[in-house]
C-alpha cells in the first residue's frame, strides 16, 4: 500500500473513520426507529447481533469507493452518500451471514459468526438457531434498502440511487445461488468462476459503489458505464483470487478466519481447482481427501499448504492476480482524461494494493 499517495490514504483513512462513526450512532439509534422491536427478547437479539457483526472491523472498502467515486465529479459535499454507504455496509453485512450460514463458518472477523452465535444461544434447539439466524440476514438486507429509502434528496435523484441499490441486492442473492452450484458440480469450468466474481464480488463491492458514487455527484454513466463494468471485472477477479490464495497462505489472525476454510467447506475455488490440476498421486489424493471433510485437521491444512508450495501454486496465483490488478490499474489510468486525477489515482493504485493486502 505504500505506492498510494499518502493523501490517498489519509482519504481513505477519514472516510472509513467517519463512516464507523456513523454506523455505530445509526446501531444505538435503531431501535427506537423500529416500532415494536422492544417487544421480545429476539428482536432486540437480532438487532444486537447484526449490530455486532457490522461494527466488529471491516475494511469499509465500499465506502471508500462510494465517496472516492463522487470525489472523481467534484470536491464538494454530496448529499445523499452518507445514506448510500449505510446501505452498501448493511448489505455486506446481509452477505456475510448468509456466507456463514451456507458454509457453515464458526468464526467472521476475528468473532463468532452470527450463526454460531445463535447456535450458543439456542444450544438445544437447532433450527431456530438457523431460523434466527436467517433472520438477522434479511433484517440486513432489508435495513440497506430502508436506509436509502430515507435519505433526505429530491424523489428523481433517491430513484436512481435506489434502483442502482435494488439491482445489487438482486444481483448478491444470484451470486449466492452460483455460490451453491459451483461447489455442487464435479467440476465447474472458469467460465463458471468468473460469472461467480461478476456477482459476488465485482459488481456489488466495486461496480455499485462506482455507480452510486457518480450518480449521487450528477454524473451521467452513459458514456463511462463500459469502463467501469471492465474496471469492477478485473479488479473483482483479482481480488477474488487474492481471497483464495491467503485462505490457504494467508495467517488466521490477521485474516480472522481459521486457515483452509475453502479446503472444508469443500469450495472449488481458484486455489484448490489449481491443487487438484498441478498435483498427482499421493498429494493429489492428500487434496482431494480433504476437500469437503469435516475430519481435516489444522495439520492436514499444514500439510497441503506444503503440498502447494512445492507445485507453486502460490507463484501461480499471485501472478494471476497481478495480471488482473495491473489490467484494472490500466483501465483505471484512461479516466484521467474526463475526471479529477487525484481521485483517478486511486482507483489505479487500489487493485495494486489489493494484490498484496493481507487480509
């Protein structure tokens, strides 16, 4: 990250500060605004537990986006991105439990995962765990629509940014569902994983808060909504593959999640499809048997991390993924030509960071 200015990153540094100022007086306030969540004991737990789940880190990418995005129009206060990072975080946060939920993750950012803690809960009663659970998730999703609905801003401009919402909302539950069929075929082909990212992660992690960004600035995206879709593709597929690799290579405490993770809730990610290509025999066997098993241990992980570095599938990847973030950077550079370069600058440095972050 050093290769970003360091008014980039003071930036970046304001925006996300500012932002989980905020986020934490819109959790306290909440409950006064939902009528009748006093009410019983589960509704103020759900509130509580998302609460803690969207407060507890993050790396508030979407927001810095968000406000980076309107800084490419103009310097000026825009009203209406304060409603919109709101909603971008609460549908991460809507996301992230339904990710727990389908892989059954016992721990998220560095705590339990709402899952799991409404299993400790209800230590006797399995599905209204899970029922509550799901619960806490649409109660995410429906709260960052909420949020934006509310936002003070003439009825056009709160039009277009919902719709703009409404369509990543949409588009996060079908990258779910391509979720569930990738680790369900025998073997999904790469056209398979890239529609995947598309979903999952670039167009609402990066595309959505480009677009909320500009529209809320006054900017029209017809002339510029190519470039983006290309931009939020390759540095989605970068950093989705940075995901995969420090799954394996990455350290659990600075990650927050135990180490192999993909490895047993059996994902055919980037990494293990290139595992099962690169290696034969024994340590082919080794991989495939620990694919999907409850039964492997922290030292089956070790052991397939090793397996990895000696067929370097991590030079591997890593050079995939600054394929993509130097396309992405590229793309990224052809905007100083229409917008605000200091802006522009750190949209090409972000996927240069994001191909070595840590975490």
């Amino acid at each position: 990250m050093s290769s970003t200015t360091p008014s980039a990153l003071e930036r970046v540094a304001g925006h996300q500060q500012r932002f989980n100022a905020a986020f934490e007086k819109y959790f306290a306030d909440l409950p006064g605004d939902l009528n009748g969540a006093h009410l019983g004991r589960f509704p103020a737990r759900c509130l509580e537990l998302l609460a803690q789940l969207s407060l507890r880190g993050g790396k508030r990418v979407r927001v810095a986006l968000l406000y980076e995005a309107a800084g490419l129009v103009t310097g000026e206060e825009v009203p209406g991105l304060a409603e919109a990072a709101l909603s971008l975080e609460l549908l991460h946060s809507h996301a992230l439990i339904l990710d727990d939920i389908m892989d059954d993750s016992p721990t998220r950012r560095g705590g339990p995962s709402t899952y799991y803690a409404c299993r400790e809960d209800l230590p006797h009663n399995p599905q209204a765990a899970l029922g509550l659970a799901m619960m806490v998730g649409d109660l995410a999703g429906f709260l960052a629509l909420r949020v934006l609905f509310g936002a003070d801003l003439p009825a056009a401009s709160k039009q277009t940014l919902m719709d703009v919402q409404l369509g990543v909302t949409t588009d996060t539950v079908i990258g779910q569902v391509l979720d569930l069929e990738r680790d369900v075929l025998p073997s999904p082909d790469e056209a398979l994983l890239e529609t995947l990212v598309e979903y999952k992660t670039s167009r609402y992690t990066i595309l959505a808060p480009l677009r909320l960004g500009l529209l809320a600035a006054g900017q029209d995206l017809a002339e510029h909504e190519e470039s983006l879709r290309r931009y939020a593709q390759l540095a989605g597929l970068s950093g989705q593959i940075r995901d995969d690799y420090l799954d394996l290579f990455g350290d659990p405490e600075t990650t927050g999640k135990p180490g192999g993770a993909d490895l047993r809730a059996g994902r055919l990610t980037y990494l293990t499809r290139q595992l099962l290509a690169v290696t034969s025999g024994d340590e082919h066997a080794t991989v495939k048997a620990a694919l999907g098993s409850p039964h492997c241990t922290p030292q089956t992980v070790d052991r397939i991390r090793d397996i990895a570095h000696r067929n370097n599938v991590h030079t591997r990847l890593q050079t995939a993924i600054d394929h993509y973030a130097r396309a992405a950077a590229d793309e990224a550079a052809s905007w100083h030509r229409h917008w605000n370069g200091q802006a522009v600058t750190l949209f090409e440095q972000l996927p240069l960071w994001n191909a070595r972050r840590t975490r």
